[in-house]
C-alpha cells in the first residue's frame, strides 16, 4: 500500500544517543514556532512520554496519548490537549511492557502507520508537525523518518557527537533521501559552554563538517532547566536570556528551510 501524501510540513528531532537534550529542543522549538504565527502539532513518539513535562498544561491528563488510542481505551480527540505557547499536544502516554511490545510490533508491520495517521487528521498546510524520538535506532524513528522533511539531529560539543553523525545519516539515507518531499537532515548543538575549550573546539569542528547542514546553537543556560521546573518554555521564563534567543534563531532557519522560496513569518523578539 503506497503511503499517503502529506501537504503539512513535518519535523523531526533526532538524537542518536540519550542525554543530549533532544526533548527540551523539540519543545522550545515547537513553542518558538507557534511565536512565529505557525500552528504546531506536537507529537511525543518516545515511550519515555517526556514531552508532557514541558508542554502540558495538566501533566494528569496525559496518560491515554497515541498509545491509549492505538489500544483503543480513546479517540485522536481525547489524546490531544492544548499545550503551552498555543501547541497542540499528543503525548505518548502511559504503557506497560507487554503492550509497548504489542505496539513496536503493530507500528513494524505498517510502516505507513504514521503518514496514514497524519493525513487522517487534515491537518491545514501550515500547521507545523512536530515529532520527538526516542534516541537512536528504534520503530518509532522509522515512522518519524519516513514522513520527516526535515531532520534536526540534536548532539552536544563533545568527541562523542563525531561518532555518532554517521549512525543518523544512514537513517536518514534509508528512509528518507529519495522522497520528493524530503529537505534535508541539520544538526542543531545543544548546551554549548563557550568557556569551556573543548567545546569550543568541537562546535568549530562541526562548523566545518557540516557546513549548511548546522542549523543552529543553543548555548548552556541555566535558565533553560529553571524553566522546566516552572513547567514553562524558556522565552516565557527568561525571554531576554542567551538560550531563549537561540531558539528563535534556530526557529527561525527551521521555517527558512522548510519554505525557501517563500518569506517565512518573522518570530516576534520579546
């Protein structure tokens, strides 16, 4: 069965190993988007079901997500919530080890399953999609590849972020290149310490490397986890502060690139 064509443009953040921030990105990109005037739908397809932290406005309704919906205890409807910064949620939800193996196996025998899904909800065309992934390999990053058009493959400055660019770009080779719709795969670096050396030899390393594929910096700062734990976004809880500008930035190149012949919307400076 050929999969459905999709008129929304949809984004997926990637992390090829843990730790390295990927669901704070995807969240504070997903808000800085809606800034800019786009609608966003974000979607949490890592079992971790961690996006709820940073987005939802009642973290107890959270439980049914996509994974309730699959298991049929609710409708797309009931799963989606009204998030923070005008984002639309789908968490993940609540599940046991019996039925997230059930599911894995469900989304492996339709690889489709997602692209479907999306153009079930009719989404209008400038509604921004918005996928979490679970850290590397996994069923849930093949649907997220499948339908992406584009990739921001999150990394730290470290030596560990060489070694593990070449895993997400066979990923990306074998689900994506070759579609018509498929932009490009960026890689966005996460908590960059300028005072520290090392760092700011690996960010002129990966200048290097990556050339137009790096989209963007966000800088260490703490008032990135002092938002979380105020369960807001950082351009709300600090909107002159270092990362919440680098947000924009990166926002900013996410909609360039996602319409380059067009003006994309401009993201309001706080």
């Amino acid at each position: 069965m050929a999969q459905a064509l999709l008129t929304m443009p949809v984004v997926a953040v990637i992390g090829a190993k843990g730790g390295v921030g990927k669901t704070t990105v995807a969240a504070n990109l997903g808000t800085s988007l809606a800034d800019a005037g786009r609608s966003v739908l974000a979607i949490d397809l890592d079992p971790q079901n961690a996006l709820r932290f940073h987005l939802a406005l009642d973290r107890t309704a959270c439980e049914c997500g996509l994974a309730g919906v699959l298991a049929g205890r609710a409708n797309w409807a009931q799963a989606m919530q009204s998030g923070r910064g005008g984002v639309v949620l789908l968490p993940f939800g609540a599940i046991d080890d019996e039925h997230q193996i059930d599911l894995e196996r469900q989304l492996a025998d339709h690889p489709g399953w997602l692209a479907d899904t999306l153009a079930r909800f009719r989404l209008p065309p400038e509604t921004v999609v918005l996928l979490d992934t679970p850290p590397g390999p996994s069923v849930y990053l093949q649907q997220a590849l499948r339908v992406a058009q584009l990739g921001v493959v999150t990394v730290l400055p470290d030596a560990g972020s060489f070694a593990t660019l070449p895993l997400v770009d066979r990923m990306v080779d074998k689900y994506c290149r070759g579609r018509p719709d498929f932009i490009a795969s960026v890689c966005l670096v996460n908590q960059v310490d300028a005072g520290k050396r090392l760092n700011r030899d690996v960010l002129q390393a990966l200048r290097h490397e990556l050339g137009d594929r790096l989209l963007g910096v966000v800088h260490q700062d703490q008032a990135v986890c002092e938002a979380l734990a105020s369960a807001t976004d950082v351009r709300r809880y600090a909107p002159f502060s270092q990362a919440a500008d680098d947000f924009v930035q990166c926002a900013r190149q996410v909609l360039r690139r996602l319409a380059p012949p067009a003006h994309p919307a401009e993201i309001r400076r706080p």
